[in-house]
C-alpha cells in the first residue's frame, strides 16, 4: 500500500512539474507583469551574412520588447526542419524563416504556420500559408548584379556562376536575373535554365553554374575547376556572400588575381576589401540588418494582436543596391556602426 502511494506521489510530482515547464516555456513575464512575447529567426545556413541580419533582430528585441533567439542550421534542410519543429514544440510566439527548399517544405511550413505567427525572410515560399515575405525582388536584384557585370566587361565575354544551392527560392531567381540581363532577354522571373549546358548571347556566355550546398571546402574547388577547365573565362560571379572571397582565394591560389573579373553578391568582408583594391569590380548588396530588424518588429506586431505592418501585397520590399568602388567606404562604415564595429 505504501508503495502504491509513493508511486502515486512520484507520479504526481513529476506531472507537476512538466506543467510548470511547460508554462514557463509558454510565456515569460516582464517586470510589469506583462506576458513578454517569444519569437525566433531562423536562417538557412551559417554565413556572415546572418551574423549582421542577428544584430538586427536583437535590436528589434530590445526596441519590441520582446525575446529572441536566432538559429542557424549548419546542416542543412534537415536541421532546419529539426528547428522548426522545436519551436512549435515550446510553443512559440512566432517564426520568422528563410526555407531552405519551400517546394519540398511547404507541408512543414504550413503546419507551423497553424501554430504559430509564421513569415519568410531573404528567400519566399509563396505558396505557404507564411503571413508576410520580407526581402528583396531577387530576380531584380539579379539583373542589376548582371548589369555591373555588363559595366566590368561591356564588350562582352565569357562568364560562370557561382551559388550556394538552386533548391531556394532567392537563388533560382537571382540567378536567372543574371542569365537574362547577360543575354539581354525579356523581364521574366518565371524562366528558368537549368544549369549544365552554355548559354550563349549575342555579347556573353554564361558557361556554367556550380553550386557547392554551403560547402566552403566544394565551393573553393568550384571556383578552381573554372579557372583550371576554362581558362579563356573573363569574370566569376559570386551570388551567395561566401562565393565572392572563395573566387578571390581560387584566383590568387593560380595567380591570376586581378586578371579576371569578380563581380559579387552581398557584403562579406573578403568582398568589399576586393572593391577596395580593385580585384572584385562591385558587388549587390541586401540588408540583411533590416531583414532582422523588420521581421522581429512585424512578429512583435503580430503577437500582441496588431496587423497594421501587414502590406496588401504580403511583400515588405528592401531593395538591393549595386556597390561599386565610389560607394564601397561609405557602405562600409554605415554596416559597421549598424553592426557596432564588427
């Protein structure tokens, strides 16, 4: 009988305290005794680029009020899926994700979306029920990277690409933004060349697109099976941040630095220093600050009942810029005091 009613009590206490930990997961109270809402920002892989979009959502926490995590998955499309799951699981306020395959995830994201305040950031998956995207028109913004590749070689030459992975949806458009400016094409962000083949223009050749899946070790080897296989190349294009300085170690490696031209995407460091010194011609950029910053303040809205920062349209444009060596210092100095020295 004792037993039994030790076993009850154990039973008891330990169901006792899975409710107390699942109520302090569910909410946090601040110090005027007002529930303090909960949001996470979810990358889709580790890179310097997140590390400026973290400052940005921290900075929207402080100002919102709120608490906020950021997750980077380092492996990929399974990781992130680990990670969503485990913030519906805690019973969070809201999600704000880049997906990292949002043909293949939608079934994922809708089901968070049922639970939670759910939104896009840096790469849409538009045919989710996610609440907003904010972000840039990257088949746009892959025009203009096009453009300053047109700039760095107007009579024409001989290209390849560089990206991190084609499953993403700022990828494809990106890419094929760059593919139509160069062969002067019409304005189509629903084309798409799958890589393989050459594609040949009037003036330019883009004579492959390699990715590497976030790989810095694959993505470096890419740069040098270019450089090694077609040595008649006359510019690299860099489209995720870490392409850029990866073709400017591929190139110093096989002496070549300041031969061929580098045009980049985004503001790594490698990247601008290149603009600088004149062996990358000039880069697009984004804002990933304000990608934190505005996905953390639109959660905050939404957790406390308010839609008033929900566009009609479901998009919160940030649009891209094209850096080249007469803007680099400014840029440069503005992203660090955004990013307090960094």
């Amino acid at each position: 009988m004792r037993t039994t009613e030790s076993s009850r009590v154990r039973r008891f206490a330990i169901a006792a305290l899975l409710v107390l930990a699942w109520a302090c997961s569910a909410s946090e109270q601040g110090a005027d005794g007002k529930t303090v809402p909960r949001l996470a920002f979810v990358t889709n892989g580790v890179a310097s680029f997140w590390v400026i979009a973290e400052k940005g959502a921290r900075a929207a926490g402080k100002a919102t009020g709120t608490k906020v995590s950021v997750h980077m998955p380092a492996e990929g499309i399974a990781d992130q899926k680990r990670i969503l799951e485990d913030l519906v699981t805690r019973r969070i306020d809201g999600i704000a994700v880049s997906p990292i395959d949002p043909a293949n995830q939608t079934e994922l994201l809708n089901a968070t979306a049922a639970r939670t305040n759910l939104i896009t950031h840096d790469s849409d998956a538009p045919d989710s029920k996610r609440v907003c995207y904010i972000g840039m028109d990257n088949y746009a913004a892959g025009r203009s990277c096009g453009q300053l590749v047109k700039e760095a070689l107007p009579d024409g030459g001989q290209v390849f690409l560089f990206i991190g992975r084609l499953e993403q949806d700022n990828a494809r458009r990106r890419r094929q933004g760059v593919i139509d400016e160069l062969l002067a094409r019409s304005h189509d962000p629903a084309r798409y060349d799958p890589p393989g083949q050459p594609l040949v223009g009037e003036s330019y050749t883009i004579l492959g697109t390699l990715t590497d899946q976030f790989d810095r070790a694959v993505g470096k080897a890419n740069a040098e099976d270019a450089l090694s296989k077609h040595p008649e190349v006359d510019a690299l294009v860099g489209l995720f941040a870490y392409n850029p300085p990866l073709c400017l170690a591929a190139l110093e490696q096989a002496g070549k630095l300041g031969e061929i031209v580098v045009i980049g995407f985004d503001e790594a460091d490698e990247t601008l220093r290149g603009i600088q010194d004149g062996t990358v011609y000039g880069t697009v950029v984004q804002d990933p600050y304000q990608y934190g910053y505005r996905s953390i303040a639109v959660l905050a809205a939404l957790a406390r009942g308010d839609r008033t920062l929900l566009p009609a349209s479901g998009f919160i444009d940030i649009p891209a810029r094209q850096i080249r060596a007469a803007e680099v210092d400014a840029f440069w100095a503005d992203l660090r005091a955004k990013t307090d020295g960094r």
